[in-house]
C-alpha cells in the first residue's frame, strides 16, 4: 500500500457485493484466501494480472464499442472521480473513495468537468446577468468594444 489512506475500507453498494458473492459462488475458486477475480495458473492465489487485463480483455472490448482513445486503469479512475464529481458528491468523500492522501490529487489530476456541466453552468450566468431577455439591448453592448462592433 502506498499510503494509510489506501488501506482503510471502501463501503460496496449492497448489489455490487451481490454480484460479486453470487462470482465467487460460481466461480471454481471459492476459499476465503482466493481472489475473486483470479489468474487459473495460480490455482486462486493470486490475481488476474492487471496489465493482461488490459491487453486481453479491456481494450479489445473497448475497441469493439467503437472506442478509439487508448484505455488504462487510470481512464477508470479518472471517470469514477468525475461522475461523482458531476453527482455533486462532496470533495472530501470523492478523494476518500479514491483512497487518496489529499483533495488536490483527486481535484486537479483524476476529476474532469463534464462539458454538460460546464454548460449549464455557462446558461445559469447567462440567465443572471439577462435577468429577462426582453430587457436585452444592444446599446448596453455598444461602446463597450469600441468601433468594433457593426
């Protein structure tokens, strides 16, 4: 683990924890020191290979959805970030389920704004500085560039 952060707990969604009993259930690997997502060749002891995943699994999938942008775990963490982000989750609880040490690193490398976000967020200044549309005029815009302005 690379920080204290990264070994405390991270609450499942009771239907994830579902379907990932009902996994293990079907799964040939079931003792309570298996994997759940398990590489054959160790017989359960340890996992899938990430980096295999990626290759085998992942990225053909991706591909397959008409997905052309390079896909890696990051892309995973990135999105997970950004939706609950765009969710309005708090800062503090986002960097916390991404088992960071620090908010900065959840805000400023894995969280992007959605561009309907950014949007919206554009229509709701719009809509505070022209209050009512039929109060728009075009000498409140004229003079303020100049003669630049037809």
């Amino acid at each position: 683990c690379k920080t204290e952060s990264s070994r405390k707990p991270v609450p499942l969604d009771e239907r994830v924890a579902a379907d990932l009993w009902i996994w293990r259930e079907v799964s040939s690997f079931r003792e309570a020191d298996d994997w759940i997502f398990v590489s054959t060749h160790s017989g359960g002891k340890q996992p899938f290979w990430p980096d295999a995943v990626l290759q085998k699994v992942i990225r053909p999938a991706a591909i397959r959805a008409g997905i052309r942008k390079l896909i890696g775990w990051h892309t995973f963490r990135r999105t997970y970030s950004s939706f609950l982000i765009a969710n309005g989750e708090n800062v503090k609880v986002v960097q916390e389920l991404m088992r960071h040490a620090n908010s900065r690193s959840t805000l400023e490398i894995y969280s992007q704004a959605r561009i309907e976000h950014k949007r919206q967020a554009q229509q709701r200044l719009a809509e505070a500085i022209f209050r009512d549309e039929d109060q728009i005029q075009v000498p409140l815009v004229q003079g303020a560039f100049g003669d630049h302005l037809p």
